[in-house]
C-alpha cells in the first residue's frame, strides 16, 4: 500500500525532450534534460536514442533516477529523445511509457508526446476500423499511426497531414533515424521551447532542462510550428490552420517550474504578480504571510512585497516525500498532511496569517493545513489562493478531477471556507490573474478551468456526458 | 557478464498454454503450465487473462518463477493464456515478451505464438505498406495485424482469412473476451495438444503441462485445425487447404519433455527406439553406456538395453545451472562444461565407454566432454548420436546455428570424430530416426535440418541468399 | 556511478526514535518518525520491536521508504526502537546498519545511537583484549559489549556502569524486553526529546518527530540524564558526574529540521536571528537577498527582515536529487551544482545580491553557485555566512572534512572570497552567533570546529597526530 | 506464498570452501566452488576475501548465482573461504549468513561451519555469563568468541583450545590475514576435502567442488586434524584427544553429489552398491525398477544390476524447481509432488514397478508419487528405500525432522506400507548399509538416526527432553 500524496493535487501529464548533436552524448543529456522536468512526471521515463540506422528505448516506471540506474541505453548516437509521465491510475501501465518506438514503412520512429488529444478516441476507433491494432492507451500510439498511414511522400508532409486530423493539445518531439522534429499545438497549449547547445539543438518543454545541460535557451517553439533538425540544419514550418493561441495559464500557476521562462513569460515573475494582486484584492492585514511550501512560495513573496506584512516560514516540507509505505489500516487517520507538512510553532504561534497557495482542487488538503496551524496556535488563518477557483475539468492534458469533485464546481466561496476552516478565503480574479502576466497577450492563453471557454473544445463522448477518461 | 551455457544447443523458441474454465483460478493454473514447459524458453514469461470485458497481461524477462514473483495478473477470469520464449540473442528485448496484448475494432484480442513465420517479414513489409506499426520483432505482431484487418464478421472468420496468409510454423493460442482459441499450422511442425480439466478446456504445447494442472489429455490438436472454446463448449474448424504434415522430429529427438505424448507418440519411447536402433546400427562394444544428461539418457537407456551393455552414470550435471555470474577474463578458459558437467570417476576409470547424446550442433561441447572423461580415466570414448548430422538450418521455430556454423554442414563424420577427440563417432541414420518413430508416419514429419528437404519452403530472402533471421 | 551530492556538506551521522505503547502499532510510529528524521540520516535505516519475549530487527541500505518497501518486522509488539544514519564513505557497508540486536546474559537487547565516542578505540582494544569481538564498526557495539560485561544486577546499573566508561557525544535508545530507554551524554552534545502519545512515551533525536506521530513534547532528555519507561511508567536517573552542557551549535546552524525545537530553542528562531545579526554585523546593502535553499533560507528571511531589502527566491533546487546516476566521464565536467540548483533568471539579472547560506566547508559548492548567479545577469554577489568559520574538525558525531580541506583551515576570509568569486565575504561572528540562541546560555554549547575548544576533548589517536577515522 | 519442495527431506545445513593461491582469483574460484556446493545448501551463500591487511565480506540470502549476480567482493586477495546454507525455517535470516567476519585482539578472522555442536547452548550460556554478546544464531559466532577468549599465543594454539570445550559435529573454513585453517571435527561426521590447484591449495565439503575449480584432490581431511596453509606452506596438527570416527553415513546414502569421493569412497559406487544389496535383501521381481530422481538413481540403477531387471526412467523430475510462489489456497490441494514429478506413461503403464528411493522422512511424498504412478497405470508398485528406517533425529549438522514426525518413529514398516499405499516395501538393513560402503571401515561411520547410538552424545537440554533446536 503506498499512499499517493499527490492525490489533491493538479497533475501535469507529461515532460519531453529532444536533442539532435554530433558532440555530445545524447542520452545522457536527455537523462539531465528529464531530471529538470521530473515534476512534470513521476510515474514512468523513457529515453530513444539513434545513431542513424539502429534505433533503441530504455523506459520503465519509477523516478529518471531509478529507471536508469542500471545505466542507459547502450546506443552511441547523434539523436534522442526522452519523456516523463504522471498518469492517471487506471493507465499507470508499462504499457504506456514512452517514448514510443515503431517501425513502419518509412523505417523507424520514435515519438513522445505531451498534452491531451480531444478526437483520440475518435480518431482511434476510425484507424481500428481500417485495421490498425493497438497496444498502448496513450494518445502517441494514435499520432504515430496517423503518421503511418499517411500517403505523403516526405516524414515531414506525412505528419504534417497527420497533424491536420488531430485536436486537442499536444507538444511532440519525434526522432526519425536522421531528423528531431519538435511540434506545437496551433493553440499552444503546452510549452515548448528550442535551445542551442554547441553545434548542437535541444527541445524541451521548460526551459529549465536546457539550463541544466548548458543549452542556450533560442526561443519557444510556436503554436503551430513544427521544427526539422537534420544535419542540414534547422528547418521551421507551419501546419494547420491559424488558431487561437491559447497557452495554459496554469503553468504559470502551478504546472511549470519557477525558473523556467514560458513564451518570454519568467514563471517566477508572474507568480511573484499574482501575489501582488491577490494582495490588493483581498485588502487583507494580518501579522505574517506565509505559503504552503513549494507551489505557493513564489506568490507568497509577491503578497508580502505589495502590502508590507513580513513573509516567515510557516509550514515544512517534508522533503522525502515519495511512494511511502503505509499500512491499510492507516489510510483512515489523518496521516496524509502530517507526513508532508508540519508546522513551524514559532512563526506561527499567536499570529494572524495570511497562509497562499497556488490552487484548490478538492480542498481536502487546505482543509487539513488550516486545522494544524490552528493547533500550533495561529489565531486566524485567512487562505489567498493565487488563482481563481477551479470550477471546470481540463481536457487538455491536466489531470484534474472529475468535474463533481472540483470543490469550486459544486460549492460558493463562502461554503469552501467552511469547508476548509479559514477565517476567511480570497481567491484571484480571473482579471487580476490575467493581468499578472505582462509577456502574453491574455487573449493568448486558457483559461478554460476557471471559466468554461475551452479553446479546442471538448471531447465529443464528454460533451455528449460521457467519462472524462475514454480508453481507460 | 553471464555465460550462456545453451550456445552450442538447438534452442526452442517456445511454448504456449491456455485455459477455459469457470470453475478454476485460470491465472495461477496457466501459471503451473508454463512451469511444466518452461524447458521450451527460459527467456521471457507472460499470462494474459479476461474476465469476459477486462483484459490484462502481465509479462517479463525472466523464468516463470522469477516474472510471477510478486505475484499473477489480478483480473480474476475464465480465460487466459501464457507463452514462455527462448530467442536469439538479438530480439532479446522486453518489447518481445507475449502474449501480445492489443485493442481492434472487434475488442481486445491477446494472441502468444510458437514457431516461426517464413514469410513474416513479406506480411510485415506489405502491412507497412497498408500503414501498419511494428512494436516488436515477433511474428504474432504480424498476425494479430492481418486478423485486425481482416474483412470477415467473426472472429473464426478473421483468424482464417489470416491464416491463409502466413506461411511457415505456428501454434497460436489467442483470446478474445469470450473465446480461447488454439491453431496448429497445416503442416503441424509444432506439437499443440488439447486437455479436459473439469468442465473446462486446456491447450498446452506438450502433455505433460496438462499433467501438472491435472487435466486429461484428450487428443492433439490436428495440423490445419482451429479449436474454438466458448460457453458453448468446443468447435473445431479446418483451414487453409490441406499440406502434407510435417512435425518437426527434433520434437522427439531433443526439445520435448520425455514425459510428454506428442501426436500419440511417446516421446520416451521414441528416444529409447533411437537408442536402441542406435546400437543396431553402429555394433559398437564396449564396457559401459553412458548418456550426456539429461537429453542423451532415454536413449542411452535403450543402447543398453538393446546390447546388453550396463547402463551406468558417467557424468554429473549441475542441477543450479542458469544464469550463472562469469567474469569477462574467465570467457577465455575452459570452464563452460566444468560448470555444467563433471565425470564420475569410478564409473568411467579404466573403462571403455560408449557416450549418447542427442545430436550434435557445433561440436565444441562434445569435444570436451570427450577431454573430461579420459582425463577421468576413460580408456576409449565412443560418441553415439541419436539423431542424424545436423547439415541444415531450420526455419521453423528452431534457432539452430547459421548454416556455417553447424559442423555436419562443413565436415565429414571423420573429421567430426577427429575434431571431438572420441575413438569412434555414430550418428542415427534417417531411416533409423524414422522407424524409431512408429506412432507417426514417416512421412509426416519434417526431417529438413537432416535433409534439406523444407516442407514449408524457406524465407524468400534467405532462399535468395540473405541472412537467416529477418527482422533482427 | 552515483554521484554524491553532499560531497561539500557537514554530515549528520545519525536520527533516533523510541516508542513504548500499548495502544499503538509501535512499528509504524517509528517508521513515521524515522521518516521526519530522514534528513539526519540517509545511507541506512532499521526498526526493532519486542512483544515482551521476542525481539525483531530490520535494517537495510537506503531511505526508510526503500529499506521497508516490502513492509515493516512482522512481530507485534509494545515497544520499538529506530535509526537513520549518514556514515562516512568507509563505514557504508550493510553490516553497520542499526539498531543492533544482541543476546546476552540477560536476555536480548537493542541499541541505537545517534553521535560519536571519543574513546571508542580504546574501549574497543580493551574489550577484545577481554575477549570481545567486532563484527561492525559501529560505536553501538562497544556500548552493548560493556552493558553485557557488567557486573551490576539491573539493565539500568549495567548501563550507567558502561556510560562511566564512555566518552564522547552520544545519544541512545535502548530497548530490553520490557523497557525503553533512553540515554544523553553529559555534555548533551546531540538532541534527545521526550514525548507523550496518549498513554504511551516517545523518544526522538528532533520533535518534528514527535509531530509526525501525533504525540506532545513534554520536554527535552537532559545531558546526563537516563530515562527508563517501563509499564510501570517513567523513571529518570543521572548518572556520571556533572559535565559542563555543550549542546552542538550546529544543530541550530544546520542540521536540525527548522520546525524543530531543541533545549527549548526554536531551531527556526535561532536561524532567524543568526540572519538578523549577520545582517547588522555585515552592513551590506544591495537589491535583493536571496538563500542557497533550503538551508540558507531562514537566516536569509531574517537578513531580510532586519535590513529591509526585499528577499526573492534567486536559486531552485531540483527536489529530486538523491542517488542519481552519473557516468564516469561526466565527473569531470562541472556537472554537480547545476544538477542540484539553477538560478531564477528573473530575480537575478541586473541585481546586485546578498546571498545567505549557512556554512562553508570546502567552498567549492559556492564557487559554482556565485558563477551560476553571474552568468544569470546578476551584477555583485555578496556572500553571507550564517556562522563564523570552520577551522576544525568534529569529534562528536558530525563528518566535517578532515582539517586539511576545511577552507577556512587553511585560507583567510579574503582568501576564501577571492576562491569563491563574490564580490565579498561575511562570516557571522562567533559572539553573534552566542546571541543568536537566546533560549540556550552560550556556556552551555560546544563551537569546538570554530574555536577549536573541544568541551569533551579529542580521540586519543587524534590529539597524537593520528587519522580521524579509526575504526574504518 | 513459497512452497518449500524440500519439506519432506532432510537437509543439510552447509557447504564449505576456502582457497590459498597467489596466482588465482580466490574470490571468483570460491565463488565455482559454492556453486559446486550448491545442493549442501540453497538458502544463503556468502565469500569472505583477504589480501593480507583488508578482509572483505559479502553475504546474502538466495542461491550463489543470485547473491553474487551483481559481483563478487572487490578486494583482489590471496585467501578467501565461502558458505553454502540450509537452514531451519526459525533461523532463516540475514544475520545467520555466512562465513562470519569480525575483528578480535589478534586482527581479523573469518569462519565458515558445517555441522552442528551438541553444546553450543551451553558455551554460548558460558560465554554470555562472561560478558559475551551475540549477534546470530549460528554456531560459528560461539566458536569465533571461544577462539578471541583463549589465552593462548599463536592463532593455532587459540583454535586448538577453543577446539577441546566444542562437542558435535563441524568442519570449518578459517581465514586469518595471512592463514588458511581447515578443521574437521575428532569424529568426523562432516567430509572435508584437500585439494591442490597449481601452486595453491584448496579446502571443500566435496571433492565436485575441487573438481569445477580445476584443482587435484589430495586427500581427506583427517578427523581431529586441523591444516594451517600459508605462505610456509601447509602443516597439518592434530587437536582434541582420539575418538572414534563416525562419518555421517547419509552422506553416502543422500546428501553428497555422486560423483564426490569422501573419505576415500566414491559416493556413486557406495550407492550402487546399497541398490545391489537392496535387491539381494528384498528379493523382488517385477518388470522395471525405476528411481525417485535425482537421489534415488544410482541405487535404482544398482538394483537393476544385481536382479537384471531393466532400469528405466518412469518418473521426469521438473529442473525449474526452486522459490515457485503459491497462493495461499493452493497449498491445501495436492500441488506439492506434480511440481515436482510426473510419471511417463509409456514406462510405468502396465507394469509392475521397483521404485527405488534413498530414504522416507515423513513419508508424505512416498505416497503421492506411488499414487501417481497408480494413476499413470503401473499395476503394482514395490518401494525399496536404499536405507534403514529413520527413527531417531540427528545432531550432527542435519534438520530431520523433529522425532515424532519421522515416519518409522511412531510407525512399523508395514504401517508404513499402508500409509504409502505401496504393494510392498523394504527396506535396506543396517547390514546391508555397512557392507555397501567397502572403503570405510563400519565402525568408522554414524548411524545413529538409525540405531540411537549417538557417537558424540546430544545435545543436554535434548536429552533432558528439551526442543531439538535451542537458539530459535
Ligand atoms: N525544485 C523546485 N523548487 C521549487 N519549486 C518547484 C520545484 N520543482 C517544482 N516546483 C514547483 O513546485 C510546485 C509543486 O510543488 P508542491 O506545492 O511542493 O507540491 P504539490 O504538488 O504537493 O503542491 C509547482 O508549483 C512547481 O512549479
Ligand atoms: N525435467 C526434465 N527431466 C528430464 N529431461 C528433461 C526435463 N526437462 C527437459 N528435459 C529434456 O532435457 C533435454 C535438454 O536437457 P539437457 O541435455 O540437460 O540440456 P542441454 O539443453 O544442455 O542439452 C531435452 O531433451 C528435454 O527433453
Ligand atoms: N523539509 C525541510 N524543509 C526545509 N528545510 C529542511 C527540511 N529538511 C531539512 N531541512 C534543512 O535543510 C538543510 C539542508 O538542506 P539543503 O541546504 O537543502 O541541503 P544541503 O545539505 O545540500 O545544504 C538543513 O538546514 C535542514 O535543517
Ligand atoms: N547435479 C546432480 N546430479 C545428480 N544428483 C545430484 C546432483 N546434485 C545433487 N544430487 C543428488 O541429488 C540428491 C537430492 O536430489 P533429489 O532427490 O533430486 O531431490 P530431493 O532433495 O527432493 O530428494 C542427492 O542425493 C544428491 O546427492
Ligand atoms: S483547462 Fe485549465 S489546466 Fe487545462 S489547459 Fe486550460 S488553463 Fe490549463
Ligand atoms: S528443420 Fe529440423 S528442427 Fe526445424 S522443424 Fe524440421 S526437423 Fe524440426
Ligand atoms: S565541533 Fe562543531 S559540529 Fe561538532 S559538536 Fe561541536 S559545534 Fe557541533
Ligand atoms: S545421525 Fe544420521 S544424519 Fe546425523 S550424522 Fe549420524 S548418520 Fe548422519
Ligand atoms: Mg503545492
Ligand atoms: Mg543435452
Ligand atoms: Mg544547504
Ligand atoms: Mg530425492
């Protein structure tokens, strides 16, 4: 029994990364590009490596750290790509790590693909009724089939064509034996970002896996762009209609890491904003600002910075968090939050607080803080969340909850507070949010979770009522 | 660094189990089956089950008992199939473990194969054209492609149409939510037999995992013949137009478990005939018999019997041999067969010996087993071989040495003899073989590695010249 | 290949844990407490129960969550006792996990502890002169022997008779058939916390131990002080003579979790103020403070506080470090400080920086982390100590370098800023760092690596010239 | 869920190994050597290694290749000794492992023990009311605290006298840093064997193990002899005053690999010839006599001699034997003998069978394997045991059964009979055993789980009444 400490949490479904180099070792950089990206995906990595005519993947479920820790894949080769993948329990299979690795027609491919397909289900059952099998329950078997069966004559015409019968978002990175080619959603939904090492390119989705293998970060990948690195050279091309921009805002909430820069827009900076307007929304005074450690950090400085009131450490972290053991029996008592978080007394102690975090989801979690800093003797606690509430599921490549266990779906602010305990509960505006973010245009973003808007609309059986969930 | 102590060894590719029954745990039995034919492939391990909607497989590198260590597939069902492989170094990658496992139009299918496909890399190449994806090397991935294709209405009738397509040996036991289905080819190169359990059905490659689960062997699944098991009890179908049948002899020779019945033959009395016509044959005298354990015993057995000449234990086989820790530098030394066999001293001290093997591949082995015993005191060394010269690459699911490789293919038994070191060498003749067998005609099996002559054909590509195993 | 990521820190060499409670699962209250002490120890971990007549232990290599993956001793009991420990590199091997579990005249017995005998060699020498023998390197083991030898009728004499013999910093749990207890050494050196969980007793190295398990601190184990917790209930006893307190200073500086309190000292207060001081005594003046995280972070907040310039998150350390894999060849490479951190562009650039960290061991960590703020944009980089310089080695259970790689042993202040590259350099001073810790007299705790005034003097070998490490 | 297939048999409980030479990897030679040894033992392995200064360890639970799959010890070295255990369920734990590594006054020693000590209760009692601690349960660590004890001067003269106050069975492996020490006890009741392998020497339980490394058996370890071997050369001292021998005669009868040669007697020939005598003592006729494989073969084969009745195999054991799981629920359905064998119809069908067994524990297994070659349609099946009814435990290094659950305890034989559901059974009389065995005098061997007469008396707390095995 291992108890899933991420259980109230927004799941980032997937991190990738690509490098194309005749100087460097490619799967080693990959391994250093996905450790970067590891909070984008605990559950399973892989990386696929070329050297021009063979092809090999290493995946397996567990930690970058563990999955590799027999070594990597034995390949010397000038291309690879890497993924890391957070599911939802029901496809927590080794069938569904990726990247995958095929063989077709036009030799070999490997694809790894982050993001969530909206006409997956579509789509696969028209490729079943032409014949194709598959073996995965991840949206890359479907891409990589599309690829397949296109009549186009070059790897790039041929997923071009694919990308054309795709909705939804998607980042991809693709290896053939000679080519890494990196797309982008014409919404943009999920990140992508190219960097220059030596001679040599990198793909990543946060630009922080550049940082750590010494990449130089370029620019984005654009919505709607796809990126051809051969030894010729960098190629750009454009596929798909002109769409919506429609980048997801919470990565800038939550989903990204602070020290990543997202099309031009510092992470950091605009959870350092956030906070600043969710402090002069609220109006709130009170002795100490603290966050709930590490999401809520960043906007927790932003909110003592605008009103004046001192940030002090409120909450630690446990920092081995992880498939920690626990009995059955002990799934009953309230375990969860004591074995990830603990309550600094002194900081807290006979003090007013304004306690941040990025999000609630269910709001068990907050529930469960508000409670233990009230027993290390907080006088008032008054919970700023630096996003707006959360009242509609993501169907593009988040794991949250099903709709009716979004708490904001089925209760007013005032109910929530009551829920979870605060003495009183501000959530961000969906303006004040948008005005946080000063690099993208707030007509470039989702915000669909908050209000319904969903840029590349819904999965066709969801619309229709259907699970959230369709190949599970 | 392991040592492979099988590399001068014919290798069987594998084996396969299914079982229909309400009435018992079809996982952990199919879980006893693979145990009993584990000797068919030690490589990978795998059971899929269903429960008439779910579908589940759980597979790995590994012996049966190694894969299964944490336990079986949860999914509690009615049906389930298992699959043990021993393959060539190369296709050695977890991708190829089975059963293989996919979603098509019509449902889930699981399908586990044992033999070898001659035209799977046709089929594959022309799938791909049709804009099939290959995950795997193995040949059901071909398969379970052609029957997804398929224009038929049922699932008998997909299954038949595709196997009118594939050339070559398979026994396949596939599953569908509802259906367990066992197929042997036209020309039956591979054993497959049929077992009641209770009010439930087995399939088993040999007899003798029927016995392990105790269930009665009611008959062998004919060349040609589909067996479709369902609630509705069993149907047998023919397909394909009917081929002289051709199961392979090295069934009896060397792969089987003697214990097992295959085609009604005895495996065991068919070696100790081999044995016996092997002392015909040859004339030879000597003081004692001795066999190389284990395969070389039965027929040693009947050399004895046949002359007269005590049957006594001349070497000792380590019973923990597997995957045995070896230091790069001790590849060098001559410890392969120390750690395998030992000579018992009193047996062969001073003693003229007549030594029974089953066949001979590349030689090297026998060659020091000869060494071992004079060096034990052995004062004359006679070889007897059961089986005719190996002159002759198989291409039905046997992964015999390439053609250069074997040594009848490129020497005289003179020069064999010389080349072990024995005092005399024996082979079987063919016509011996033959009427060792006398439940089988003999003109329905396959004797093509003694003789060249292919029931099925042989791969278009290796026809013309290319190299033996295609999608490696 | 793994790569040490601590390789440049002070290391805490052990946590302890203790529970004696009829109303709770013993075993897993100690697996929870070893998990809050996690950051005490993380090379091995082991829990021992006894139900009153058996006793059991498991130990293994890794994190506790590792070490139990497959579940927790099987035996039920009322009492139980924990470690986690961090060795030096010698000592890593299986065989010295803890606790120990021994039998003896007087039946079984338990032991761990957390610290480091000055006269362990000589004990050891005089034991096996004795007769004794070793089969760890461990100090546990001297101290079970002298319990076993000695004379006195009671578990309770016997130990105070072995704790007159033993020198040193120690902190031990011990646990007989029916009793636990617990033991801190005259000088108090290491933290020991009394606990109370309903109807039963806790002892732990930190309280955020208790914490995690829910029970109250009721007060801190005193130096000399021996508590013994029976059904009969709780019984204290002194034993040696009177020693002067020196409570390890370090423990506030930087070993301790910051929620933790210790001798009724906040540790999260004291890192506070250190910051606050430090901040007076330095003067500086610049854009921003940020810490090198996590454990700059307080004194960094407080540096904030008494300044008033504005603290920013400049650095983020990757939360998945642990045994990540390196190859050979990438050792050379400046590969570690980027694993572990990377600087917030945004909060950086353009900035002149006070950065606060809590010590410096051999400066080569901070070298890397002033480049990597420069190369992010950062104008000036001011460097902050939270504690004065480390000129000497540790003898009481903490494994600083040996001298000669102390920096600060062998370069002056000027020196060592001009090998780290900042643009300056503050170490708090030794009387700043006294006033920092208002709750503990500044007699009452040992500086000894910064003054080189040892309150318990050094291992014999030592003072003579001889290596720090004796036993390895 | 593991189904220990080896209930029903008695078990010895180890393998020693050790090995002096300046030319050879002594790690990798013991590693062949424990390998050779396997079926001495299978639950733990362990190689100890010196280079003169360093002694290395490295021990596990599982068989050779699984404890060493990730290496051997990496100290390069000139001596190393190894162990192969079998252990009771109680003791079946990692501390038990073997060879046992401590330090005393005189340095490092290291010790391996196969046997088992009447009066290590009362040494161990002895040496804890002297302030001894233990940390195992294995006889070993009483020896290596008797030799750390001694007064004496040189490591021999320590062993020496530690050697007078042990009683019971035990040949030991001892290493020192610059000694190799084998030790057989007064009444050598455990074979312990002499090798020489280029310039080097080697020490084993079994002659199979000198033969895998290569090396010459030189003689046997006489009893109450101790050889010291160094650089000087070796020297051989006896110890203790002179008893009566008294080799275990089931090591003859069971335990030693056949083509072992122990005390100068081949295993193989004293099986034989106690199949020989067996079929002159019982006077059977039938059509086959068939063995219970592997251990009753060579007695089977010797019947078959002596009565001219044809030997064939009628039952195949299963060589995947090993740790199989199985659910929990299986255990009560008669699983256990189909694991492990399956009758050949072709051979038993029909027939009236002589099945040949070395001896009856329990009696269990006997039965199911009579019934299922009832069931294969032998139509009569005569047992014949190749030894005496066990009726009493032993002392000496083997886990009978406790007495009560030895068949021929409680039972006479034709009750015995009836419980197997055999036609006929017989036994070999004590006679018959003696003169089975020429090349050992009879008065020279232990028979006493046969006839009472226990050379080196039991342990007292046995006499008294007491539980067979006092540590657990
Ligand atoms: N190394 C890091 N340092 C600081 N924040 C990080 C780091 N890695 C990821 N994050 C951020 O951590 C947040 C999630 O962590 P946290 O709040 O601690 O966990 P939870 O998922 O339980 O909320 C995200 O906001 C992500 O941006
Ligand atoms: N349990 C068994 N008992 C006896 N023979 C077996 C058993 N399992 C498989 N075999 C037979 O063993 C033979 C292969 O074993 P063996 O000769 O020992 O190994 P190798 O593959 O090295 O020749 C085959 O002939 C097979 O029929
Ligand atoms: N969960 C935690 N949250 C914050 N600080 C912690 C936590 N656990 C331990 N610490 C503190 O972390 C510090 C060590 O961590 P850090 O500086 O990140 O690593 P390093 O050992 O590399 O310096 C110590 O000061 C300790 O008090
Ligand atoms: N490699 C081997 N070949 C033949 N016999 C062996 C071998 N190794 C051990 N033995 C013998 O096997 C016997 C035990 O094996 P067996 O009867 O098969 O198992 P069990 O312990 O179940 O009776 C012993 O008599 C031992 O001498
Ligand atoms: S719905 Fe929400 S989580 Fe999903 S992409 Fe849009 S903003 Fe992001
Ligand atoms: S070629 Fe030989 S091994 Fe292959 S099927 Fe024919 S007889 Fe069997
Ligand atoms: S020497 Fe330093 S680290 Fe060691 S106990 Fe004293 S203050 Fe602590
Ligand atoms: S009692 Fe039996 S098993 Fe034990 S040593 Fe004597 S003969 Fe051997
Ligand atoms: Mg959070
Ligand atoms: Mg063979
Ligand atoms: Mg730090
Ligand atoms: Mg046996």
């Amino acid at each position: 029994m291992y108890y899933d400490f991420r259980a109230d949490k927004l799941r980032e479904e997937c991190g990738v990364f690509g490098i194309f180099s005749r100087h460097d070792d490619v799967a080693l950089n990959t391994y250093w590009g996905l450790y970067a990206l590891q909070h984008r995906g605990q559950e399973s990595a892989g990386i696929a490596v070329t050297d021009g005519s063979e092809m090999e993947v290493q995946r397996g479920m567990g930690l970058v750290g563990e999955v590799f820790r027999q070594g990597l894949p034995a390949l010397r080769g000038h291309i690879a790509i890497g993924h890391v993948r957070y599911s939802t329990t029901g496809s927590s299979l080794p069938a569904n790590t990726q990247p995958l690795l095929v063989t077709y027609s036009g030799g070999h491919i490997s694809l790894a693909h982050n993001g969530n397909l909206t006409n997956a289900h579509e789509l696969r059952q028209a490729l079943e009724k032409q014949g194709s099998v598959f073996q995965t329950s991840v949206d890359s078997e479907v891409i990589v089939n599309l690829i397949a069966r296109s009549s186009q004559g070059t790897i790039e015409d041929k997923i071009k064509e694919s990308l054309t019968r795709i909705k939804g978002a998607y980042c991809l990175v693709i290896m053939t034996e000679d080519k890494l080619i990196g797309v982008r959603d014409p919404h943009g939904f999920r990140p992508l970002c190219l960097g220059r090492l030596g001679g040599g390119w990198v793909i990543a989705s946060e630009s922080c896996a550049l940082d750590i293998v010494g990449a130089e970060l370029v620019r984005d990948i654009e919505p709607g762009e796809m990126v051809v690195i051969s030894d010729a050279g960098l190629k750009s091309e454009r596929f798909g209609q002109k769409d919506r921009k429609a980048l997801c805002v919470f990565e800038y909430i939550y989903f990204a890491r602070p020290d990543s820069i997202i099309d031009g827009q510092s992470v950091y900076e605009a959870r350092f904003r956030m906070g600043q307007q969710l402090a002069r929304e609220s109006g709130l005074a009170a002795d100490i600002v603290i966050s709930v450690p590490d999401s809520g950090t960043t906007a927790a400085l932003g909110f003592s910075r605008e009103t004046g009131i001192p940030y002090a450490e409120g909450l630690i972290k446990n920092r081995y968090i992880g498939r920690t053991f626990i009995q059955p029996e002990q799934k009953k008592r309230d375990l969860g939050v004591r074995m990830k978080l603990n309550a600094v007394r002194h900081t807290v102690q006979g003090k007013s607080i304004i306690m941040v975090d990025d999000s609630i989801v269910r709001g068990t979690t907050s529930g469960k803080i508000v409670r233990m800093l009230k027993e290390a003797g907080a006088v008032a606690v008054h919970m700023c969340v630096s996003s707006p509430p959360i009242g509609f599921p993501c169907y593009y490549g988040i794991d949250t909850a099903v709709r009716k266990e979004l708490i904001a779906a089925t209760k007013q602010v005032e109910e929530i507070r009551q829920f979870i305990g605060a003495d009183s509960l501000h959530y961000l505006s969906l303006d004040g949010l948008k005005q946080s973010i000063t690099n993208v245009a707030s007509d470039a973003m989702c915000y669909a979770c908050f209000n319904c808007d969903y840029p590349a609309g819904m999965p066709a059986c969801t619309a229709a009522g259907g699970n959230k969930y369709v190949f599970e």
